[in-house]
C-alpha cells in the first residue's frame, strides 16, 4: 500500500472511531455516557443562563470573552451531534439545528445582531426537544411529567423572548438591570392579562405586541393546565399509523386499531 493510501485509511479510521465514540456518549446508556450527557445538559443551562442576562451584561468589559466562549461551546457541540449523527443531513434539516445555527451566528456577529440577540433564548426550547435530557428523568420514573415539562419550557421560553423584544425595541434606551425588569414585568403583566397599567407601551407597535404577547400566553397556559389536569398518557408509536400518545393500559390503537404491545414500567 503506498504512503499517501496508507494516511488517506488511517485518518478514515481515526474519523470513524471518533464519530462511534461520539455517537456512544451522547446516545448511549452506559454510565460514562449519562455523565457526559449530564455534564453537557449543566453546560447548556449556563449557557442560557448567559443569554438571559445579555441585556444586563452586553455594556461590560468581559461581555465579548462571554459571547465569544459561548460561541465555541455551541459551534463545538453542534459539530460533535453532527459526527454523532448517522444522517446528518436529517439532523441539519431538523428546527432544532436552525435554531443552533442562527444562534452561532448572532454569537459570532454580535455586534450585526445585536436587535436579534433576544431569540438566543430559543436554545432553551432546542435543549428540551434533546433526548438526553428526558432520559436522565425518565431514569427517576419522572416519564409522566415529561409533557407537563415540555409546557413549563414552551411557556418560558416565550416569556424570554417576548421580555427581550420588548427590551431591545422599547426599553433599550436606558440599558441596565432595571430596565430590564420593567420588561420583565410588563411581559408577565400581559401574559397573565392582569394589566396593571403603569407600565404600557407606546404607539401602535406597543398595543400589537401587548395584543400578539396576550394571545399566544393565554394559549401557552391552557396548554399547560391541559398537561397537568388531563390523565397521563404513554409516549409510543404505534407501528402501524405512527400515533405517540395512548392510554396506558391500551391494548389496540384507538387511531388504526392495531395490536399494541407496550411496555409495562411497573413490572
């Protein structure tokens, strides 16, 4: 085998056990597989905390070193989901991906994006739609509560993002932390509809926001008690018509009627 051959095989093989070595952290069940996934699900809560509170910290000395590390930290684990991936192009067609991406950019320009920066928030919702996360509570026989949960996290990440727009069109004036509550409040004012009035916001594009914010809160809070108040229900496809929810003693599936066999947790 000539050299030039033998380099070409080697880094081949070198990717392959990398990318299985990968796809054995972030989708196995091994215990050295659930810390990483642990370790990397704290990582991205520090992140979004950081996203959070741009508003407060964009105006600081130290503000780019964040950004440009959270930056490295997103680009470094959308590229290791991608070799972990058995289809990346599937994965890179997925919202979740677009999402990611978006973000990387609004990090690496910050200063072009500065009035988008709000929906960095997004990453929030990105991170719930994550396997590893529900598998650590499934694990604690908290499966029941997983839809429940995706509600709570729907829920605030529209309250995040509705906070940062509101901040970044109305408030941005006067940057700082109070600012920053008084958007706070005004979202959650509006959301809930009590509307105490002594904080509105100006001209037709207010009333529009406040409008568009009331809206879909009141949607996202029935959503909410829906997941808490109706009975709990199991996640599994049915292999005939592809139907995830179902009683949990179901036998066949109430869509198609084919013959389910699922999982008893209890036994």
């Amino acid at each position: 085998m000539k050299p030039a051959q033998r380099n070409g095989s080697q880094t081949v093989s070198t990717l392959a056990r990398l990318r299985d070595r990968l796809r054995r952290l972030y989708h196995g069940r091994t215990p050295a597989a659930f810390r990483f996934q642990l370790v990397a699900v704290v990582i991205d809560l520090a992140i979004i905390a950081f996203f959070i509170a741009t508003p407060v910290l964009q105006d600081k000395p130290s503000f780019l070193w964040l950004d440009y590390s959270a930056a490295a930290l997103v680009a470094a684990d959308l590229v290791a989901r991608l070799l972990a991936s058995k289809n990346m192009l599937r994965l890179m067609k997925q919202p979740t991906s677009w999402v990611d991406l978006f973000i990387l950019l609004t990090l690496l320009m910050p200063t072009a994006f500065a009035n988008l920066a709000f929906l960095r928030i997004l990453r929030l919702w990105s991170l719930s739609r994550s396997g590893s996360l529900w598998r650590h509570l499934e694990m604690r026989g908290l499966r029941p509560w997983r839809e429940a949960s995706h509600a709570v996290i729907n829920l605030l990440t529209f309250l995040f993002v509705i906070t940062g727009f509101v901040y970044t069109f109305f408030f941005r004036t006067g940057a700082g932390l109070e600012n920053y509550i008084d958007a706070l409040y005004f979202t959650v004012a509006t959301v809930t509809t009590t509307g105490f009035g002594d904080i509105v916001l100006p001209g037709m594009a207010g009333k529009l926001t406040a409008i568009v914010t009331m809206i879909i809160g009141i949607s996202l809070f029935v959503r909410l008690a829906q997941a808490i108040f109706r009975p709990a229900k199991v996640l599994f496809p049915c292999p005939q018509c592809g139907l995830r929810r179902h009683e949990p003693d179901a036998v066949h599936c109430k869509a198609c009627g084919h013959l389910l066999n699922i999982p008893d947790e209890g036994n």
